[in-house]
C-alpha cells in the first residue's frame, strides 16, 4: 500500500478507530512515556558480544563483524576481545571509511567454526543548544568525502532535482536542512514489509515513488538530498543496545538480545553548529510502531519526538561506522555492500544472507556495565 492509499483508507475508518485520535487515548497512550527530554553529559558504559557459528562449512569460512570505530563527543570505543576456533582473527577496516571490524577465517576441514567478539564502549545523549554558535572548520578534502555520490546515493539527476524543488526560496544550510527534513517527515513513512534496515536506493525511491521504507532508506534519503544541495551529511551505521529511557518503545531495543536492533542514523554539518544529529526515521518509526494505530505526524506522541530528533538523539545505541560501498577485505563471494551493519560471512558456496540469523547462525546481546 502506498502512502496516498493508505491517507484515502485512512479517511474511511469507522469513527472506533477515529476515536484513538482523541485526548482520553492520547492519554493513556501518554502515560507510557516521559518527556523526550535529552541530557548530554551522562556517559554509560555498554557492552555487545557477538557469537556466529558458520552452518554447513564449505571451503574457506570467513566472518566480519562490526566493531565500534567512531570516536567523537557522544561516543567512545573502550577496546574489543575476540575468541574462537579460526585459523585468523584479527581486526581491520575497508581501507576508504575507516569501518573497523574483526575479520576471522577458518581452515578449510574446520568443522565448527565459531566466532565470538566483545565491544566496550561508553555513549551519552546528543543535544544541541541552538542559542550557542561556533567557528567551524573543517578541512575541504574530508568535506568532500560528506557531499560525494555514492552507489545507493548519487547527488545528480533526479535526487539534486528534487533537492532543489524542496529547498526552493531557502538560503542557509540550516534553512536548507529543515526543509529537506520536513519533506522526508511528510512524504516517506515506515514499511513494516521491508527486510533488515532497508537497501538505501534513493534514486529508486524517487523514480518510482515509493517512500516507504526503514531507516537505512528513510536515513540515506535525506542525507542524499541534503548533499546534493551541498551540505555535508552523513549516515553512521549501529545498533540499539538498551530501551529508550523515555519509554517510547519503538527508540529502544526490547531485550538483551539485540540480533535484529540494528539502527542507522544521520548527521550534518552546519557552518554554525559543527555536525549535528539528526534522525528523521525515527520519527517516522514511532508513527508507525509506537501504538497499534499508524499515527498522524503531528501526533502528539510523534510530535514529542519531532522537534527533539533534529538536533539530537538518545544514547542508547553504538555507531559501528559511516562506511558505503565496503568491500569486505579477502572476501571471493558477493560485491560490495551499500553499508556495512550487519556480520557477514561467506564459504566456498557463496556470501549468507545477513539478514537471517537464524540460519547465518548468529545472535548479539547487550548489558550495561554499572558503575
């Protein structure tokens, strides 16, 4: 269903459905959530394991999993520790992005081949105080990396096209942003249909106009039209490692088995703010996810989260990498990936898929380590 099929359907609801809309369930729908309220400035420390066991071995097995490579003011890496029955274990990264990672490969013979890696790291909420400006400056070569194409993102054609019509009568890059934002808040919505977090085609999105997806087609689409005007962007690619201290379910993750949390979120660099966090999908995910009612986005449980997620974002999720087009290193099956979130493997019989980990075999849990 698209979206304007899913606003005419909507229209027609019997008045038992239309009655979610009023105060008494926005209440009670309330009564689960404190307010979105984020404060920088407290550092928890988490912990993630990740165990694969590679099913049905043939030829060389190799494994590459994610490890938090992203230092910055909201995160910090605390080091990483591996065991298993590879022949190699060691860390590396794609060589472009600096994603770091644990690459293992087995012999071949090896008829258990297990993997399993521990990351440490702290992480603390993100919010910017708009009143306070500073002198940005960042070298133009690394600017560049954030306003380039990428396979699943390109900067010309239709996307720099629809940017512009978007950002039409706007002149600053932070005039420029709000309005590409309010655009993917009022046009994309979550497709619950969609597998993992999305393949992140944005030319596909806009050609054939379908705007429903998950964050890593929600996200990469609003960093590829912010680019495409000029502004540098930026997905970082994670996962959620514990529930949303405001009670919003759809921001946090469920359990301590994390396997299928994985989040992407987004960044942009403005002159006057440095690189900012942003997280559009979000916002569209608790619209979709929050209650049993697809709810309109000025909600006000939606609209609790809107203003809050331009410009911040909860820390309790990890950013493994900013890394498109990867290459995993030694890998013989499959190309390159759009993204790199996910733990990859592959044997003589092809690249598994990642996004079935009960038959790639692998699980990925998380605690928080207290003081």
């Amino acid at each position: 269903m698209n979206r304007r099929t899913f606003l005419k359907a909507a229209a027609a609801l019997p008045a038992a459905a239309a009655a979610s809309q009023l105060p008494g369930f926005v209440s009670r729908a309330r009564a689960q959530q404190k307010e979105f309220a984020l404060r920088p400035g407290t550092w928890r420390t988490f912990e993630i394991t990740t165990r694969v066991e590679v099913l049905e071995p043939s030829g060389v097995a190799r494994v590459w999993l994610p490890v938090p490579s992203v230092k910055s003011e909201y995160q910090k890496p605390l080091g990483d520790q591996w065991s298993g029955s590879a022949k190699v274990m060691k860390t590396v990264t794609d060589g472009v992005y600096g994603a770091g990672m644990l690459y293992a490969e087995f012999a071949t013979g090896e008829t258990a081949p297990v993997v399993e890696l521990t990351s440490r790291f702290q992480t603390q909420d993100r919010a910017l105080d708009w009143s306070k400006k500073m002198a940005v400056e960042e070298d133009p070569a690394v600017l560049r990396t954030w306003t380039k194409a990428t396979d699943l993102m390109p900067t010309d054609g239709i996307v720099r096209e629809t940017a512009l019509e978007i950002t039409r009568g706007k002149v600053t890059d932070l005039e420029k942003v709000k309005a590409v934002y309010d655009w993917i808040l009022a046009t994309t919505y979550r497709e619950l249909k969609v597998r993992g977090c999305g393949v992140g085609d944005i030319k596909a999105m806009l050609e054939t106009r379908a705007f429903g997806g998950k964050c890593g087609d929600i996200n990469a689409l609003f960093v590829g039209l912010v680019r495409s005007v000029g502004v540098p962007a930026r997905d970082l690619y994670g996962i959620r490692v514990a529930p949303s201290a405001f009670g919003y379910k759809a921001l946090g993750a469920g359990s301590a088995n994390i396997t299928k949390a994985q989040h992407c979120r987004a960044e942009v660099l403005l002159k006057d703010y440095g690189w900012v966090a942003m997280d559009p999908a979000d916002v569209t995910k608790v619209a979709r996810e929050e209650t049993s009612e697809w709810l309109k986005i000025d909600h006000p449980l939606v609209d609790a989260v809107r203003p809050r997620l331009f410009g911040g974002w909860e820390g309790n999720w990890v950013a493994f990498n900013t890394a498109h087009d990867v290459a995993l290193p030694n890998a013989t099956q499959g190309g390159k990936l759009g993204f790199f979130m996910y733990p990859q493997s592959e044997t003589a019989q092809g690249r598994r898929d990642s996004l079935d980990p009960d038959n790639f075999k692998y699980t990925i849990t998380a605690r928080e380590i207290k003081a």
